[in-house]
C-alpha cells in the first residue's frame, strides 16, 4: 500500500514564485511509494485546518511547504497523532528546518522526502499556543515584529530590522522560575529553544536537542556596540553559549514574568504576550520526517 502523503504550500513564504512547486513536486517524488496530494493555503490559519482535515483522513505524511510561521500552523494539528511532519523549507529562517538537516534547497528536500523516516521529537507550549523550534521575548520579539510590519522578505530585510533595531530596544527586568531556577535578569534577548536556532544558521542554543525533554533558557544581557562583531560570529560558529554576555539554563517547565507586557513570538510569529508566561515541554508529541539512517 502506498503512503499517503499531503503537501500543504504557503504561496507568500520567502520570497521565490512557488507556481512550478507543483510540478517540481511530482517530478521529484517517487510516483510508486507515495499517493499524494498538493494544496495551498489561502488565509492565515489556513494551514492548520487544512492539516486537522488530513489528519482526520488519515493521511501518514503531512509536509509543511513555507518556514517556520507555515511548519507551526500545520504541526500544531499533527500533534499526538500518528501522522508524520514533513518540511519543504522556502521560509526566511526555516530554524527547524535547519535543526533536522533538511536541506534548503528545494529539489534536494523533496528527493529526501523519498529516503526518509519519522522520529519522535519534543514540542513546547508558551501559555496556551504551541512552539517547534524556539519562541521569545526581548530583541528577537522586537525585530520579529518590525519585520512582520514590513513588506520585504527575505534574509536582508531581516538584518536591516537588526541593525536598526539595536538603537532603538530597551531591555526589560525579568524573573525567571523553574526547576532549581530562581533568577533575576536585566535582559535584551531571553529565547526559549526547542531546537537550536532562529533560522538561518543562527545558532541561539547550541546544545538544544528536539529530543530530550528540554527547553534551553538563552538570555543575553545587554552589550556594547564594539561586542557586535564578536557575538555575530558566535552566532554562526555555534560557541554563543561561551560568551560573556549570554547565561544559558535547561528546564521542562518554567515561569517568566516581566514588568509589561509587550513583544513575545513563537516560531518567528510575532504577538504580544502578558506579564506572566509559562513555558513547558511536551516530550515527544510529534512525529516528524528525517533522512533514513541506513
């Protein structure tokens, strides 16, 4: 019998035309294992009823085509049932992506589509809403949301939000409590990591693990401009967790509260979030598609 398996695309991910996904998509992916089936999303939030409605057919594969926005929509309706998550990453970020050595070019991440397995993998709950790869408050909630108000995509419209940002974010007083947690902290960026990384090979928590039942707490204190450089390159170099400026914790269950509300996202999604937040693991609740391990 062959699997069934759903492609759910995102037509405004990234910034590349996605007409001829389709036909890539039937080309590449093997006619005589899989019977599948292609939809794009017309609204936000589409993607999530469109994924509840193959669950519910009982489809084995559900593949995510967008970034990290579009893979928290379809995955949160995947959770705790038997059907696997694919990524087709054509994101901005695509962080999770990235954490599960999927390729990001296009064509290579459907033919490993075809060498490929489920693996269970954690997912976490910030107050009521579901997160896959990391969620936050601080300066990455402040650029997420100037990058939202935006109408250009892509990686440098993102660093410009950076750059400009950093002159006009002020830090914010938070207490932290969890698990042998009980911390005060003056802080510019506080993420919660499931897996790694914003996106982009930027490596916000380089210990993370999708598997081990544990959100890695990264906070960064506030830095001098001349420390820009340095931080930017240990971003990327995987060593930001050595840095002075950066204190990370590990913990499945956690509370944060803060002086205002304001800026928190989840998986790059901005929203504003209150004063109190709980952050917690769900240890393997999603099936998720990896390449075989021969």
């Amino acid at each position: 019998m062959k699997t069934k398996i759903a492609f759910i695309i995102n037509p405004h991910s990234g910034t590349e035309k996605k007409g001829e996904l389709p036909t890539l998509i039937q080309q590449e992916l093997n006619a005589s294992v899989f019977d599948s089936e292609i939809v794009f999303t017309q609204f936000r939030g589409h993607g999530t009823l469109l994924a509840k409605e193959f669950v519910e057919k009982k489809y084995d594969w559900v593949v995510a085509v967008g970034g990290d926005g579009t893979v928290n929509e379809i995955a949160r309706s995947l959770v705790h049932s038997n059907t696997s998550l694919g990524i087709i990453p054509i994101g901005s970020g695509n962080g999770l992506a990235r954490h599960l050595g999927i390729p990001m070019n296009t064509k290579k991440a459907i033919q490993q589509l075809n060498q490929s397995e489920p693996i269970f993998m954690d997912y976490g709950m910030v107050n009521d809403k579901p997160f896959f790869c990391t969620c936050g408050t601080g300066f990455d909630a402040y650029v997420s949301t100037e990058f939202a108000k935006g109408k250009k995509r892509g990686v440098m419209s993102y660093v410009e939000k950076i750059i400009t940002g950093y002159f006009n974010y002020k830090s914010q007083n938070y207490h932290l409590i969890g698990d042998g947690i009980d911390l005060d902290a003056k802080a510019f960026v506080l993420t919660f990591a499931n897996a790694s990384q914003w996106g982009n090979n930027a490596y916000i928590a380089p210990q993370a693990s999708v598997q081990d039942g544990k959100i890695d707490i990264s906070i960064m204190s506030n830095f001098p401009i001349i420390a820009i450089p340095t931080l930017a390159l240990q971003l990327f170099a995987k060593t930001i967790d050595k840095d002075l400026f950066m204190t990370t914790l590990r913990s499945d269950n956690l509370t944060l509260t803060r002086e205002e509300a304001g800026p928190f996202h989840y998986d790059g999604e901005p929203y504003e979030e209150g004063t109190k937040i709980v952050v917690k693991t769900i240890h393997d609740g999603l099936k998720v598609l990896v390449k075989k391990r021969f």
